[in-house]
C-alpha cells in the first residue's frame, strides 16, 4: 500500500504507441507516437505496420515520457502494460518492453487490461471512482458496457458489440462518403452541417425481442449495411449523396443505442455513475447526448477530455497507480500477452 | 566486460551472458527453448535465469547484443524490443548483428545459412569461410538463384531453414537444426563492445513488406 505512487503505462494494444506516467491521480506525462497516418492509406490499421511502428518508437516514447515528467526510470513505484485485448503482434512490443524495463531496473510490473484502463483513466480528470459505476467503451476496437464494482479486481462486462465496433462503423461509413479514415472526427465534423432526423437509419437490438436476448448488446454491421444500401439507392436513382445528413443521421443512430442501452443499464442496475471512455468518447454529439440523457435519469456523467479517451499510457498509468494504492500484487514475469484478454481479469495479479 | 546477448530470429528462444576479455569469449550462462510462440512470455525469464545462473545482478552488466533477423516478424521483435528496453533501462548500449551470422560466420567452406521464414521461404545468405557474401534474402527454397545452386555456389547448407527444408535444396543440408550462435554475436560485435561505440537504434532485418494493400479509392489523409 503506498499512497501516490508513481507508475509508467505502456500501451500497444492498436496503433498507437503510449507511455504515461501519473503519480497518484496526477498526470506527469502522456507521449504518444502515432502511425495513424501510415495506416490512413490503407484504409484502417494494418497489423504489421502498427507493429513495426510500435518497435521503432518503444524506447524514444519511454524517454520522452520520462523528460516531460522530469523523472528517471528509478523514481517510479511501478510499470504497468497493457496485456490485452488487442494486436497480438502490437501488445507482445509493449508487453516485451515492459518486462526488460521493469528486469533492468527491479521497478515492479503489472499486466493489466486495456478495458480496465479505458476506465481508470477518467481518475486522473474527475478523481476516485464511485463504485459501483457503469462504463460505456466506445472505439474503434470494443464497444462495451461494463459494471465496475471494484477497479482494483471486479470488472464485469454486461453488454458489448455482437459484430462491429461502434468505432469501426464510424471508419467504414467515413469510406462510403468519401471522407478520410480515421472516419470518427470526419463524421462528427460533416455531422455538425447535416440533419440528423433526415433519415433514419436502424438501431441495432433494440426491438423488443433483442432486448430479451441482447438487453445491453450492439449490432453495428446492419446500421453500416443500411446506410451503404441508402446511398447506393439515392446514387441509382441520380441523386447527389448529402455527405453532411447521412453522416448526421448515422451518427445519430450510433448514439441513440449507445447512450439508450448504457443509462438502462445504470436503472436496471441502481448504478449512480456512468463513465464515458474509448476514442468515440470523443464524439461530440455522444457526449451532448448522454449529457442529457444521464441528467435527465438523474444519473452522473464523467468523461475525461477527449484526448484521454483515446488509447493513450496514461490510461494504462492511472490503472497501474490505482492497483498499487490498492496493495494488488505485481504480476508475474511470464505473463503472455493475451490478444482476447477477459474482461474480468483487470491485472494479471488477480489471474494467478 | 559482461554482455547479455538475445536472439528471437528463429523458433528458439535464446538468452545468454558472455564475458568479453580483449578477445576472448566465455559463456557464462545460456537459457534456449525452441518455442515458436514462446517469446514473449520465455524471454524475459530466461534473462532472469541467465543473471541469476551466474550470480550476477543487472549491475554487472556492461552491454547488450542482439540478433536483427532477418526472423519471422513477431518473435524477432519481442527480442529486439526487449534488447533495447533492458539497455535503456539498465543504462548501458545495445549493439545490433544480423542474426544469420550467428551461423554462418561458424561455417567453413563455402556455406548457405538459411532459418525459417515461414510461407515456406528462407531466409538466407551465402557464407565463405564464415564471412557473408552480400545482403541477406528471402525466397522458396527451390528458387535459390543460379549463383547459389550452380558449381562454386554453396557445397551445403545449414540452420533451421535448412534441416525443414533438406529435401526442396539442391545441396546438402545438415540434418539438425542449428540456431544463431549468441557467443558468435558478441564476438562479431565485439569491435563496437570494446570501442565503447554509441549505442544503437535496433532496425530489424524485414526483407519482406507488410501484407497489406493500399485501401482502393481511399481518400489521402488530411493534415
Ligand atoms: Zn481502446
């Protein structure tokens, strides 16, 4: 048990090379090396790319994480990494130099779970978590609803995507209308411009008896299917696409179900708190809606800003910092890295 | 001085400490499991294990060498990544060697060193008397090009690509695998180890391009 302890977070899960450093609920650092636009001319993250990006920039990131706190390897309290879900090329770079870090200078390690993380970074914004709390994860990797009854061990999973990603409709309508990938901050923007009740596009498990089956699961690939089928008939028929209206009218039905299925779980579950993280976090008409929404059930809503949703060490970091406060166990050197990691298992510790 | 020599080109995990004095080389302590998808979780230990095998502690460590492939993609690079973490974290250099050398440069005669490279290829390079001839290369054991196969090419072959492959190569392959020589690594990168050359940027030996094709019609990034 120490109080404010210094962590570095390593995180490799995707495309993003992320080292953060926290003490306590503060944040020192977060370098982040990014190979986004080595991926943006293939259309989505290759795997080996981000993987022969991840080597390249591991130990320049680790420095400069480290300049930026002012702080030396041997000041720190622990190394966390992220040990799935995710890449397996990806999390095996950070899961690798995690370990030599924490050999070469006995700092203690800890594995621990992207999803977890997502979580635990709101801390470093909005302060300890109130528990229980329900989690809403949104990216282009997973899109979840989680109970967190302790962040230091319980984490249960309620509901996630039967099929894509919240975030990977986001990339694949982006394509349809001819806007750049990441599709995310290109939708949100042509969305601000459109309207959204120009169409309406389907919600994924929201008729009565998906809710009996899937109550706080999403379907994205029929909302995709829709919207490309919308736009191939318009462009059958000779009319112009209006990018700005589709783009309004998807996103739209993204959040409605996103926002719909976590603040149900939050009645149904007598949960006070809802946290908002992953990279779709950042949307800002999934931020105005769950906004009104959660106050209107009466519940709180916390969302680091949207740099911090995003994969990011500094996440990976304030997960770190909140085990060793907790007095969990480091990890075990021979941990693997783990590309479909339970949800349940927060850090490796609790596994053993 | 102390060095700590890894190589993950090749299905075997393998970690050691040599000791380097002028010019000679003493394997202290060597840990090697062939584990094709053991890396990340074997390395680390196997590092443990060599330290403690020779009663040492990271502070006794004076540099570390690392094989640079070429290696099928993953494993290679949990063991460069895991070179140069330790070296920064431990505050001493790190000093890459092409990995094939680890066999080659043991050969006499005129040799082909070949490791998996899985999809069925090799990676490969000729050796005289133990010093290589050109760059390394990747390709189907039976599309060896003409200068390798023909008379006055390599009389036999040898290393892991070699013992898997035996019946596809023209020449003789030895039967067992034979996998980089850690000792041979630091001994090849004993000039920069005792120069007290600056420390290295680790850059694999790829040889081959990522799997992936660019996305049809997708717009151009914007700023
Ligand atoms: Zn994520």
């Amino acid at each position: 048990m120490k109080n404010n302890p210094v962590v570095m977070g390593i995180e490799t899960s995707c495309d993003e090379t992320g080292v953060g450093i926290v003490r306590g609920h503060e944040l020192l650092a977060d370098a982040v090396a990014s190979s986004v636009d080595e991926h943006a001319r293939f259309g989505g993250v290759v795997p080996e790319v981000a993987s022969r990006a991840h080597l390249e920039a591991m130990v320049p990131t680790v420095q400069r994480a480290l300049d930026d706190a002012g702080l030396t390897l041997n000041d720190l309290d622990g190394i966390a990494v992220t040990a799935g879900p995710g890449l397996a090329g990806a999390l095996m770079v950070g899961v690798g130099a995690a370990k030599a870090y924490s050999l070469a200078t006995g700092v203690p390690l800890y594995g621990v779970n992207h999803l977890s993380a997502h979580i635990a970074v709101d801390t470093l914004e909005n302060g300890p978590i109130p528990e229980p709390a329900i989690g809403l994860l949104v990216s282009g990797g997973h899109s979840s609803i989680m109970m967190v009854e302790d962040l230091a061990g319980k984490v249960t999973q309620l509901g996630a995507s039967i099929d894509d990603a919240a975030g990977e409709a986001f990339d694949k309508v982006a394509r349809l209308l001819g806007l750049p990938f990441p599709g995310g901050p290109y939708i949100d923007k042509a969305a601000k411009e459109g309207d959204r009740a120009f169409v309406r596009f389907p919600r994924g498990l929201t008729a009565a008896k998906d809710m009996e089956r899937h109550r706080y699961d999403f379907s994205f690939s029929g909302l995709k299917t829709a919207v490309a089928r919308w736009i191939e008939a318009q462009r059958a028929e000779g009319n112009n696409v209006p990018v700005n209206d589709v783009a309004a009218a998807f996103q739209e039905a993204v959040c409605d179900v996103l926002t719909q299925k976590a603040i149900l779980a939050a009645k149904e579950h007598g949960v006070g708190t809802i946290l908002l993280g992953g990279g779709v976090a950042a949307n800002s008409r999934l931020r105005t809606l769950a906004v009104e929404r959660a106050e209107d059930a009466g519940i709180t809503l916390r969302y680091p800003r949207p740099k911090l949703c995003t994969d990011n060490g500094a996440m990976v970091a304030a997960l770190g910092s909140h085990l060793v406060t907790a007095g969990v166990a480091p990890s075990v050197i021979d941990f693997p890295a783990n590309s479909s990691m339970d949800v349940e298992v927060v850090s490796l510790a609790n596994r053993l | 001085m102390r060095v700590l020599a890894i190589d993950t080109s090749t299905a075997a995990v393998q970690a050691a400490l040599v000791d380097l004095d002028d010019d000679e080389l003493f394997l202290t302590s060597f840990r090697r499991e062939v584990d094709a998808r053991g890396h990340v979780e074997k390395l680390a230990p196997f590092i443990e294990g060599c330290l403690a095998d020779a009663g040492r502690t990271v502070k006794d460590v004076d540099a570390v060498v690392s094989g640079v492939g070429p290696g099928p993609f993953t494993g290679l690079r949990v063991g460069m990544v895991t070179a140069a973490a330790f070296a920064d974290g431990a505050g001493i250099p790190v000093y890459g060697v092409c990995s094939l050398d680890g066999i080659g440069a043991n050969t006499r005669g005129r040799a082909l060193a070949a490791t998996d490279a899985r999809r069925k290829e090799i990676y490969w390079a000729v050796y005289e008397d133990g010093v290589r001839e050109g760059e390394p290369q990747v390709c189907k054991p039976s599309e060896l090009p003409d200068w390798v196969t023909e008379t006055g090419g390599a009389d036999y072959a040898i290393g892991e690509g070699a013992s898997k492959y035996a019946d596809e190569l023209p020449m003789e392959a030895e039967a067992t695998p034979i996998f980089p020589d850690l000792v041979k690594l630091v001994e090849l990168a004993a000039p920069r180890l005792l120069a007290g050359a600056p420390t290295e940027q680790l850059t694999p030996l790829y040889l081959r391009r990522p799997d992936a094709q660019p996305a049809a019609g997708s717009p151009a990034p914007q700023p």
